[in-house]
C-alpha cells in the first residue's frame, strides 16, 4: 500500500481538492483498514466530477486493487474491481464477446464513480449506466464489508450512492451478446422539426445525441445505430442534412478525438461513447451542467432555455439533448422519470457560469429539473429533497451504514443530507 499527497485539481482543473492524502491500498484488508481508522474519507474515482463530490480529509484510489474481470456467460454478468475504467473493461468484454448496454460520452470514467453519480449515456429505452448493476461489495465505515443483489432490500438505495455509503469495492453489471454500431451525424436540425417531433427523432437509432448552441437551429444530431437493427434514416432527418465529413460536437474543434462517424461499422465500445480512449474527449478547458428532466416536461423546459439563449451562448461551447430511460434506483436522476437530460459544457468562466446557473436553475424549477450529480449546479439540499422519493429513505440508510459519519463530507450536507 502507497500513501502519497491527494491530486491537486479535477480532471478538468475548475476544482481544487482539499484532502490530504491518497492512499493506494492493493488489497481489500487494506481498504477496511483505512476507511475503519480515517474521521472523513472518499473513494476517488477517475476525477471526472465537476464539484467537490469526491473530496474529503482522506482520499481512497481503488486503482491498485486487482480488476479480476470475471464474465459469468451463465448469468450474463461481468464482476470487477469497481476502480476500472470503462475503457480497460471493455477490452476485456469484448475478448469475451459480450457488451454494456450503454455508455457515457468517454470511456475515461471508472465505473465506480460513473455508478455512484448516475452517469449516463442515450438511449430511449436505455437506462442510466448505473441500471446495469447487479451486484456491488461495499466497505463501509465500521470497515466491515457488505454485499448485495438486485432485488434485496435497500439494494435500490446503495447503487447510487453518490460517495457517502462506504467505498465500493467490486461490482457485477449485466452484459448481453456483443453488438455492432454505426453512427451518422446529420446538421442543422430545425427547432420546430425537434418541437413536432421530439420522439420520433429521440427515438431514430439506439442511442441520439442533439448538440446545440441554442442559435438558429440546433447544430447536430448523432445517430447511433445497432447494426443488427434496420436503418430508421434514409436520406435527410426531418430537414437535418446528413454530414459528408467528421465532425467533433464543438464544430470549431478538430474531430481526430471523435469516434468515426459516416455510417462507419464499429464495435459498441467504440462507437457508444462519442471520444476514444486515448485522447483528451471534450475541450477540458470546460465546466459542465446537465439537468434531467421528466419527459413530459420536455419541451417546455427546452422552449424556456431558449429564451435565456443570448445569456448562455458567449459562455458556452455546446449543450447536448439526451434520452434516459425511467429506473428504480432511489437517488438515479432517471428514478421513476423517462427523462430528458439537457446538458451545458461551458466555457471555464466559473463566475459567469455560477451566475448563468442561478437563473438556469430558476428557470428550470417548474420543470422538476434533478441537476446531474457529477456537475456544477446550486440547489441545496432543501431544493433536492422533494425531487426524490425516496430521499429519506437514502438518508436513512446513510445514517445506519455511516453513523460515526466518516463519508459524509462537505457537498453531501449542502446538496443531499442538509445540516444532519
Ligand atoms: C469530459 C467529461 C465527459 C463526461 N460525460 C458524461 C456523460 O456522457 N454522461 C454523464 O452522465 N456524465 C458525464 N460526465 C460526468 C462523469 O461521468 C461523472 O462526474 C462521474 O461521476 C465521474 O466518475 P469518476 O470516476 O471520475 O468519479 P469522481 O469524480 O472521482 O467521483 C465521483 C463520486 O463517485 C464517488 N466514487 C468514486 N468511486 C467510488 C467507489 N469505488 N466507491 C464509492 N464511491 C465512489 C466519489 O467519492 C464521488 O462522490 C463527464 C465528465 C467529463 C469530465
């Protein structure tokens, strides 16, 4: 086991960290070890969270832990060691021939911290990336080690546990056979084709993306397809006209991080996400917000953005219109709600974001916006509450696996649990 001083900054550099140290344990006795004797700890994922999530006095890697992928082709599982990237997994998947059913916009994040927070990718019937566990082990305070299965009690409650039940040591995510992609960009999408037809077009490949600047129209659609299914496409996209060339989602930049685009076949893994593995996805001189949205309120929330446009676009680079479908998980940002998730990468401009945000979230109130858990938004945890149903039950359980309190750091009492 290492101990060597904590990270300086996030992934993106808009946050500082407070903690101390991290420690680098390679064994579970290891991991009992320090959460049982440190007053305030964290799991540190793979840093790609946008707020002070991750932070604590003491900080955990999980990234020295042995990964021991295990694919049970019996029940259609994969077991791992939880700090994995989804990247190094899929390697393995697809040496196995089997696939997630989804994922995030980089296979950068640990799988870990993508749980923890609800990450998700596109999908109208794809749930968020955390709806594919089955199975976790969980340290939690006491150092004692937990494990549960879907459909145990309080087994909703523990997948997305945003960091404050314990660190969660391996996972068990369902797969399926592995499956081919393709993906297609088309432009210049018309705000009333959206308007007329928000489904049919959220719903015209296996997983769609809509970016925009809130201009004109919106900028792109990407359209990924399992290749095993017929083309929903032919020809034009309500108006949008299919792209001749690759296209990176901030049109100024290049598209070399983009996976390929124009139809191109591809495995699941290199297709799903929009950046590879290997370069840097996104800008990285950015902040992100993302906001889900029931569907029903869809549009309503979209037209309402629209109107705050010539405040948002001098601060923005480009916002991208997700589907995800309803789940049961008691703090999933999809708990209950097919949703729409209205996403902002802004420029790294933290005061005038800050300020943006306030009317955002203002905005957005009527709409039963549940703000992403991994990115920068202000709503307290008075603001949170009513939002999910289950929210006492989730401080309940925090409360019995936590008592002495050692997860419960700074953003959990702001955002989660209030002054408890
Ligand atoms: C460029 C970029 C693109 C992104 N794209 C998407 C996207 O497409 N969709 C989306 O939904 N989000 C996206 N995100 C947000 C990102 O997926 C989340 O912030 C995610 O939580 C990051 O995972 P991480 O491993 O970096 O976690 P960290 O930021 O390190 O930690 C996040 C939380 O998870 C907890 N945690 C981590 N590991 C464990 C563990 N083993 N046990 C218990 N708790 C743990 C931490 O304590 C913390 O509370 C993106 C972020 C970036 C930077």
């Amino acid at each position: 086991m290492t101990e060597t001083p904590a990270p300086e900054k996030n992934w993106a550099g808009n946050y500082t960290y407070r903690a101390e140290k991290l420690h680098r344990p390679t064994t579970i006795e290891q991991v009992q070890e320090i959460v049982a004797n440190a007053a305030s700890v964290h799991v540190l994922g793979s840093r790609h969270s946008f707020n002070e999530t991750a932070d604590s006095l003491e900080l955990i890697s999980l990234k020295d832990l042995p990964a021991d992928v295990v694919v049970d082709h019996k029940s259609q599982t994969v077991s791992l060691g939880a700090g994995m990237t989804y990247g190094d997994l899929a390697r393995t998947l697809n040496d196995e021939g089997v696939a997630l059913h989804n994922l995030a916009s980089l296979p950068h994040i640990s799988v870990a911290g993508a749980v923890a927070t609800a990450t998700h990718g596109s999908g109208v019937i794809c749930g968020n990336l955390a709806t594919a566990v089955a199975g976790l082990e969980m340290v939690t305070s006491s150092g004692e080690i937990i494990k549960a299965s879907r459909g145990e009690s309080d087994f909703d409650g523990l997948v997305v546990g945003l960091g404050g039940l314990g660190a969660v040591t391996r996972l068990t995510l369902d797969v399926q056979p592995a499956y081919g992609v393709k993906q297609q960009v088309f432009e210049g999408l018309s705000w009333k084709a959206l308007y007329d037809h928000f489904d049919e077009i959220t719903s015209c490949g296996y997983s769609v993306s809509i970016f925009t600047r809130w201009g004109q129209a919106n900028d792109q659609v990407w359209v990924k397809s399992r290749t095993n299914e017929p083309d929903q496409v032919v020809g034009d996209l309500f108006g949008a006209v299919a792209a001749t060339v690759d296209l990176h989602p901030i049109v100024e930049l290049d598209p070399a991080p983009c996976t390929p685009q124009l139809g191109r076949p591809g495995l699941w893994s290199d297709r799903l996400p929009h950046f590879r593995m290997g370069y840097t996805p996104s800008s990285g001189q950015e902040i992100q917000s993302e906001y889900l949205i029931p569907r029903r309120h869809a549009l309503g929330a979209i037209e309402a953005l629209r109107a705050l446009a010539d405040g948002i676009r001098p601060i923005l680079l480009v916002s991208e219109i997700r589907r995800v479908a309803a789940d049961r998980l008691w703090m999933s940002t999809s708990y209950e709600n097919d949703s729409v998730a209205i996403h902002f990468t802004w420029k790294r401009e933290p005061g005038a974001v800050q300020q943006m945000l306030i009317q955002i979230e203002h905005t957005l109130a009527p709409f039963e916006a549940r703000p992403h858990w991994g990115k920068v938004f202000h709503a307290d945890a008075a603001a949170i509450a009513p939002l999910y149903k289950r929210h006492d039950d989730f401080v309940r359980l925090v409360e019995r696996l936590d008592p002495r309190g050692a997860f419960r750091n700074s953003w959990l009492k702001a955002h989660v649990l209030g002054e408890r």
